[in-house]
C-alpha cells in the first residue's frame, strides 16, 4: 500500500500542473482528494443503517429443511440364522430396519407493534446519518483549509525565494563594486569583507528558501494531487466575512458543523434512550408456517403429511432481574453526556472563533504597516546607496540598509499570506468553508442522493409505513437543523 501512494504522489507531481489559481486547486482537490473521498464512502455505508432499522418494520421468511436416514438394529428381536451351512439355525441375529425421512418447513413473521423499539431505531439511525454528514462537512472544510494553505505557504515561498534571489544578485554586484573601490584604494579590506559576509549569508538563506519552498510544494502536490505550477494571487476572501465578530458568532451557532454533529449525537442518544425505555413495551406480531414431512425414498406426495399454522403472538416482558432498568440508566447518562457535549463544542468553536477573527484583523493591520515599512526601507537603502558616493555612508550602512529591505519585503509577504490563511479559518469556524462557496463552477457533492436511492430498495414492503407510524407515535422523532443561506461565491 504505502508502494502504491508514494508511486501515485510522484506520477502526480511529476505530472505537468494545470491548477493554476485558488479555485482550479480546490475544484481539484474537492473531486480527488482520497481524504475527502474516504470520508463520502464512510457516509454511503451510514446510509444503510437506515435500511438496516427499517428492516424491523418488515417481515422475516425462512425455509428449513432436512433429510435423515436411520439404521435401526434391536438385540434379541431378530431370527436365527444358519451361520456354519449344516442346515441348523444356530445363531441369533438382532433385528435390523432402514428407515428415512424428509421434511421441509416454510415460516413467515411479521411484525405489528415493538413497543416503539423499531421506531426508536430507526430515528437514532436518522440522528446518526444527519451527524455524519456534518462530520463529512467538517471534512471538507479541512480539505479545503488544507489547500488554501498549501496554496497560501506555496505562494509565500515562492516570493520569498524571489525576495532571496534579488537580494543575492544585489549583494553581488555590491561585493564587486567594494572590490573595484578597494583596488583604487577608496576603501578598506574591512570593507571588501562585510560585503563578503553578507553575500555568504544571503547564499545560506537562498538554500533554505529553496528547500522551505520543496517542502511547501510537497504538501501542495499531496493535498490537491499535482504539482503546483506559476500559482496566481490569491482572491480577495475578506469579501466573504460579516461586517462585525457578533454576525460571525450567528453564523458559527447555525452553521458551524462541529455544533450540529454535536446536536444530531444528542438526539441520536436521546432515540437510542428511547429505545431502552421500549423494551418494557409489549410486543405484537404474526407468524405463520407450512411444513411438509414425509418418507424421503421413495418419495410420495399422498403418503407424506402436511402442517400449517398460523397465529398472533403477544410478549410482554415482566421481569428481567434489573437488566432493562440498568440499560435505560446507562442510556440515560450517554444522553446527558452528549447533551453537555453540545455546549463543549460550542466553546470550542466559539474560541476557535475569536482567534481566527482576531488573528484577521492583526493580519490586515500587519499588512498596511509591512507596506509603509517596504516603501520606506526602499528610500532609505536607495538614500545610503547614493550617500555612500559622495562618502557621507559606509558600506555596512548600505549592507544593513539592503538587509532592512529584504526583511521588510518578507514580513509583507508573510503578513498577506496569514492575513489570507486567518480569513479562511474564520469562514471555516462559521460553516462556511465550502468549495461550492469558493468556487461556483464546482459541482456540490449531495450525501442525500445515496440516502434517498434506499429508502425504497430490495425488501420494502408497502405495509411497512402504517406500522412505523403505530409503532413511532410515543418516540421522539428526529429534528433536521436548519441552515442559514450561503454566501455568493468568492471570485476568482
């Protein structure tokens, strides 16, 4: 297996890139990506558990049948036999018969009234479907997460390698020019030297720029499957937030699918409690069968006999020595503990929420003040470049004035990738980290396409409705949250 994905992940990066921009990538990653792929076959087989409850709603069919041959041999009812040929029977024989049969049965059950036992498993696997697809939501949005960031560090160190380059070549032709004033004496060796520690130094931070840049590509190319190419900027995703943190926090309480995962699992354990409850219910059914048995060789039809019965059964349970008690009990403290579950994941996200808002707007801020300091840093070291013609500078002013430059530009790259990164997180923490969001073009995944497909498949009967609604009237149904509308799609 682990053979298969590296060969895979290099065929994908040795592949010729084609995603481009931010929502080529994620349109990419959305359709391929073997996380998220893994996580829609999790949610498919759910489904099942919901044909596999209303099964209970059905009737059960069963055909036995058997054959059996016997050979029967009873000391001291048999004959004598002539066993040494003088014409004297002199030995007793005991008595010996063959004897088969066949029979075959065909019984029928079907189900009236469970006590609510049936109904309260069918809502909890309802619950449990509904909560799997806010945990298949949570996917996505971490699969999406995953590649703007991949996409954001991707960009980041491909500017930063750029940044490294410039600041090599600069650095270059400033050690040349130290050394043609040092031949006409205008400088020291002093001189010639700082240049030449700052060019070795720029060198080192080029190399790892370089392999800080591999790596990111390599997380790019695992997330989205390819390669990434010439990335273009990324879109302006600011556009998507709420104009203040209160309508994020609105937001996140409807939409955010950790709090609705959290809430379907209540309800999923408040049915599975139910279902403990009905177990002191009675319980209604019919049963019915049709046997036949006979001697199987020869076989006859007019010789074998033939039963058919059919009746109602009631079971009521009396007593269990504790047992449904103990189990109601214990279904009773899952319920509390995922209904306290609810309001953790609640403060969870609330705090996810307050730092990933914060973080945006301290990115937003470092962006305006990166920007000041770039323009000025490039007047300053331009200014020292020119004052160190007329011998108003020295050379390590000029160096340091270039090293101001350098780090100025790399503090606005990084400041507009977490600025961009933050916002993506704070989306995420709303609800409202989707593909489909970021990108119109791209096809919604439906989970509910599977689910409606089996709720009319082998083995349904038509009767089953009528009953599931007796036998659901005192359990609590399944509620489906609502959500609030999404956004337009961010551009390009």
């Amino acid at each position: 297996m682990a053979a298969v994905y590296s060969a895979g992940l290099a065929l994908a990066i040795a592949s010729p890139a084609s995603a481009e921009t931010l929502a080529e990538a994620i349109a990419l990653a959305y359709d391929s990506n073997p996380t998220l792929q893994a996580q829609r076959a999790t949610q498919r087989a759910l489904d099942e558990n919901w044909v596999q409850a209303r099964s209970g709603y059905r009737p059960q069919a069963s055909i036995t049948g058997g054959v059996a041959y016997a050979d029967l041999r009873t000391p001291g009812q048999g004959d004598f036999v002539d066993t040494n040929g003088d014409g004297v029977r002199d030995t007793l024989v005991a008595g010996r018969r063959d004897d088969n049969s066949a029979t075959a049965t065909l019984q029928l059950s079907q189900p009236l009234y469970t006590g609510g036992r049936v109904a309260a498993a069918v809502n909890a696997a309802e619950a449990d479907i509904l909560s799997g697809r806010e945990q298949l939501r949570r996917t996505e949005a971490s699969v999406v997460q995953s590649v703007i960031q991949a996409y954001a560090d991707t960009r980041r160190d491909q500017e930063g390698l750029r940044i490294r380059e410039e600041n090599v070549r600069v650095l270059q032709r400033q050690l040349d020019e130290s050394k043609a004033r040092f031949d006409v004496g205008e400088i020291t060796r002093t001189d010639v030297a700082q240049s030449e520690a700052r060019l070795a130094a720029a060198d080192a931070q080029l190399s790892q720029a370089q392999a800080q840049l591999a790596s990111s590509r390599a997380v790019y190319a695992a997330v989205v499957g390819q390669n990434p190419g010439d990335l273009a900027a990324e879109p302006p995703l600011a556009d998507l937030l709420p104009a203040d943190v209160a309508q994020a926090y609105e937001a996140a309480e409807i939409n955010n699918p950790q709090i609705r995962q959290a809430q379907y699992a209540e309800q999923a354990s408040r049915a599975r409690l139910a279902a403990a409850r009905a177990e002191r219910m009675p319980n209604l059914g019919l049963t019915g069968s049709v046997g036949y048995s006979g001697q199987a060789d020869p076989w006859s039809g007019s010789d074998s006999s033939r039963a058919v019965r059919a009746g109602a059964t009631l079971t009521v349970p009396l007593f269990t020595g504790g047992l449904v008690s103990s189990r109601v009990r214990a279904s009773m403290e899952r319920n509390n503990a995922d209904r306290i579950g609810v309001e953790v994941a609640r403060r969870a996200v609330m705090q996810g929420l307050t730092q990933s808002w914060n973080q945006h707007l301290a990115s937003r801020a470092n962006i305006t003040s990166t920007e000041q300091q770039v323009k000025a840093a490039r007047i300053a070291a331009e200014g020292t470049k020119q004052e160190q013609q007329v011998g108003l500078r020295t050379t390590l002013d000029v160096l340091n004035a270039e090293q101001e430059l350098r780090n100025a530009e790399l503090s606005q790259v990084s400041a507009r990738r977490d600025e961009f990164v933050a916002t993506s997180l704070v989306l995420a923490q709303m609800g409202r980290l989707e593909a489909p969001m970021l990108d119109a073009g791209v096809t919604r995944y439906d989970p509910t396409t599977n689910f409606n497909k089996n709720r009319i498949t082998w083995g349904w009967v038509p009767w089953e409705e009528p009953i599931a609604i007796v036998d659901g009237v005192f359990t609590p149904k399944t509620v489906e949250k609502p959500t609030t509308a999404q956004p337009p799609a961010a551009p390009k």
